[in-house]
C-alpha cells in the first residue's frame, strides 16, 4: 500500500511539473506565432456608437497581453446590421487567431429567428469574452400612471418605439401578451434620446434606454421620484436594482420564461468579441486568457472608469455557452415569439 501511495504521489509530481513546464512551452509558441503580425478587430458598425467603442476599446489594451504582441487594428466593416461582418467573419476571414470581431448583440436572436441575411452559425464562433452587457430598462415619467409593471396591467401605458426590430418594441409587445400589460407602442423616434425627451415632453408615458444611460443623465429626477423604473431586461436582476423584476420573472408559466430568457440573451451578449470557427483550440484559449488579463489592467479598468462606461464582463466559456443555449432554443419558442413580435 505504502508502495502504491509513493507511486501515485510521484505520477502527481510528475503531473503538476509537466504542467507547469508546459505552460511556458506553449507560451512561447504562440509568442512566436504572434510575433510581428497584425490581429484586425473587425466591428460591425459605423465609426461613432457603442459597438465601436468597444471594440477599440478591447483594440487598444488586448495587444500587450498576447504572447508577442502583435499590432492589434480595429477596422469598421458596417453593414446589413452588422451581418456583413459576421458572415466575413464566419465564411471568410483568416481562421489562425488574427481576426476578431465585435457585432450586433443579437447575433444568436437573429440566426435562430432566420433574420435573412444572418448567414453564420453563433455557436460555431469561438467567443473570447465579453467587455460588457448592456442592460436597458423601461422607464415611465412624472404624470405616468404605471409607475411600476403591475400598474401597467392595469393602464394603458404609450412607450416609444424606435423601430419593429428594436428591444424598445420588442419588449413591450412581448410583455403584453406574456404578462398582460397594457403598453400602446408609439413608432417612429429615431432613438433612445429621443424616445425619453418624448417621454418628458408628455408625448408617451415611457420609453427604453441603457440603466447606465439613465443613472449618468436622470439621476437626479429619478431621486425626486420623477422617474419610474418599471423592469430591466436582464436575466437576472442587478445589484444595482434589486427592487425591480427582471423581465424573465414576468413568464408566469415555461413557454413564457422561455420566450423572455431567449429574447432578453442579447443584452447578456452585449459587447462580446469573438474568433472566427476553426482557430486552433490552443490559439483560442490563448486570446480568451489575453482577454482576461485585459480586463484586470489598470490602464484598461483607468480609460473604463474616466469615461463611466458600462462594465459587467465575462470569460469566453461563460459566453461560449450562453451563445449555445440561445442557439438551440426550441422551434416552438422561436415560432410562438415570431406571432407575437409580428402582430
């Protein structure tokens, strides 16, 4: 026995050396891949908004914490909503861990909906990580019956909308038929802004922006109780908003929670950066831990905290598998929130 338990105890020693010896091994590998080449963050969008923030954001800091430090450039690629990116990225960019790509939130939403153009598989990307989730909220204004979700079941409640494939009338649709609110869609306004300058001109009771958005510029109408948050859609509730119900708890029976979980995933995908299918595996988690230690930096957490941009990351893994959850969401769910989102 003593015997056994020598061996066995060495075969760990020999284990834990190997290891440990193999890291700097592979390390070094992929310093010399990486040595002297050019890594392109390809965003999906015009120079300007969020997304491309974002991304050269991850740009910008990702660099120095890959094995070589290669010149990391990020290159706008706008179009189709961003689907012209994906695609790129899906059937045409290099495969050997110098291409990246930062897209629409509701990347996996739109393939399993078979929005046309979405002519990429989300979970055959290999997701390297998320900067941040983007949670948005409904809110209502001052002379505003609904000031919290049960009231808006029993008021008729005018939000603005910016556009039939917008969470602003998404959200609301699906929570008048799953929960039985009485929100009245008005379309039209070009954007967020617009939608709550609407809302405190008295045009609609409401509308939806980002939770960041709102505590940067309403902060103080919301502590005079001029400001109604009504529910955020994320999948869980915030710390930040532990009152207010998460837009997955409103599902009063399976097929609902299903229908919200899946449509609220694309404020959990948020700004994600992900690798084209096919990297190497070795490549992949070599990015993904390059990600990681990104996020620690103190320069990258100084440039986060000067600007006050949301910040709410997760690891590739955590990513990898939301992205594969949403993509193989029922047939039934996707059909039953299709005649939901339609009418």
């Amino acid at each position: 026995m003593t015997q056994f338990l020598n061996r066995r105890t060495i075969l760990a020693g020999l284990c834990v050396t190997t290891a440990i010896v193999a890291a700097p091994v592979a390390n070094a590998q992929q310093a010399e891949f990486y040595k002297g080449k050019n890594v392109s963050v390809y965003i999906g969008f015009a120079p300007g908004g969020g997304y491309d923030y974002y991304g050269r954001l991850v740009a910008r800091h990702i660099g120095k914490h890959i094995p070589g430090n290669p010149n990391v450039v990020a290159q706008n690629m706008p179009g189709a909503g961003s689907f012209t990116a994906a695609n790129f990225l899906f059937s045409a960019a290099p495969k050997d861990g110098t291409a990246l790509g930062v897209v629409t939130q509701t990347i996996a939403i739109e393939e399993a909906l078979k929005t046309t153009g979405a002519n990429y598989k989300s979970a055959q990307f290999n997701w390297i990580g998320r900067a941040t989730a983007i949670l948005e909220v409904t809110l209502t204004g001052e002379k505003a019956k609904a000031t919290n979700i049960d009231l808006a079941k029993q008021f008729e409640t005018p939000v603005a909308g910016t556009g039939s494939g917008s969470p602003s009338e998404g959200f609301p649709r699906l929570m008048n038929a799953l929960y039985g609110t009485k929100f009245k869609v008005i379309t039209g306004y070009q954007g967020s802004n617009e939608g709550m300058f609407a809302m405190e001109k008295g045009e609609v009771d409401g509308a939806l922006t980002s939770w960041n958005t709102l505590k940067r510029t309403r902060s103080e109408p919301m502590a005079q109780g001029k400001i109604h948050v009504l529910v955020q859609y994320g999948l869980t509730r915030s710390p930040d908003m532990k009152d207010i119900p998460a837009v997955v708890e409103l599902g009063q029976t399976p097929e609902a929670k299903a229908i919200l979980t899946f449509y609220a995933s694309g404020a959990a995908v948020g700004r994600s950066v992900f690798a084209p299918p096919g990297v190497p595996a070795d490549r992949v988690n070599t990015l993904r831990r390059a990600f990681d230690a990104m996020l620690k930096d103190p320069e990258f957490l100084a440039e986060v905290d000067k600007l006050q941009v949301e910040f709410d990351p997760a690891s590739g893994e955590e990513m990898q598998k939301l992205i594969s959850d949403v993509a193989n969401v029922s047939p039934d769910t996707i059909k039953r929130m299709q005649d939901i989102l339609a009418k």
